[in-house]
C-alpha cells in the first residue's frame, strides 16, 4: 500500500542573505515554491509504505533509517553558496506524522505541513535536529 502525499515545510523568519533549500537525494537540491522575507516554503511529495504497522517514508526526500526518516533542509554552502560563511542542515524527523494524518491527506488532497524557525539561538541558520517539530494536516 504505497501512497504519495504532499509535504509543506515553512522556515520562518530565515536569516536574512541565506540560501535554505530541501537536500533530495544525496547531492540535489529543491528551491523554495514561494519565499519572502518573512518566511520560506517548500512543497514536495513523499511517498509512503503504509503495510506495516509505522508508515515507511520513500522517495528521494527521505533521509535516514526506515525507524528514523527525515528531510534536511539545507543552508548556506550546504545549499550552494559557495562563499556563504555558513554550512548547515536542519534535520526535520519524519517520524512524528501519524498514520492517520496520512490517510486524511490521502482521502482529501490534503498537504501535511510544519514550521520551524529559521533563525537558531547562536544567532546562525536553524541546524541539526529540530526539537518540537508539529505536523498538521491542512487544506489546499
């Protein structure tokens, strides 16, 4: 039972002068669908094993362990700024999206988004894994 479902990601408040954009893959990148200075979207599709009990993330967007997948989204020379005095990626956890928010999404188009702040405390583009990451279900 293998579904493809939509994944929004904003980074709000970005630093500004910073590139952020979704690693797919080992080595591509996916730009913003929209960015401002107040905030920066990306809108991508995950595919997703539901014949077992956990959903099972796949695709070229999922990183990581099939009991650990997640999606980097990348910044400065991470996300090619070659003279960028940053080099980071924030590790988004896949793994909190239940198998219902899935099967809504699934059932009404829906997209399965989450926020994170763009901005970490050392004043430098959010890195590592992001702690308290919440994924809802919303409309079109």
């Amino acid at each position: 039972m293998k579904h493809e479902v939509q994944i929004r990601i904003v980074v709000v408040a970005p630093l500004a002068g910073v590139s952020m954009l979704v690693q797919e893959g080992k080595d591509k990148l996916l730009p913003p669908t929209r960015s401002s200075d107040d905030a920066i979207y990306f809108e991508f599709p995950i595919n997703v094993d539901l014949s077992s009990r956990s959903p099972n993330f796949l695709g070229k967007f999922a990183q990581g362990p099939k009991d650990a997948r997640f999606v980097y989204v990348n910044s400065g020379t991470y996300a090619g700024e070659h003279h960028s005095c940053w080099g980071r990626r924030a590790k988004l956890s896949l793994m909190t999206i239940t198998r219902d928010q899935i099967e809504q999404a699934i059932t009404d188009g829906s997209v399965i988004e989450t926020r994170f702040p763009g901005v970490g405390r050392d004043g430098g583009p959010t890195c590592a894994s992001v702690k308290g990451l919440v994924w809802k279900v919303v409309k079109r």
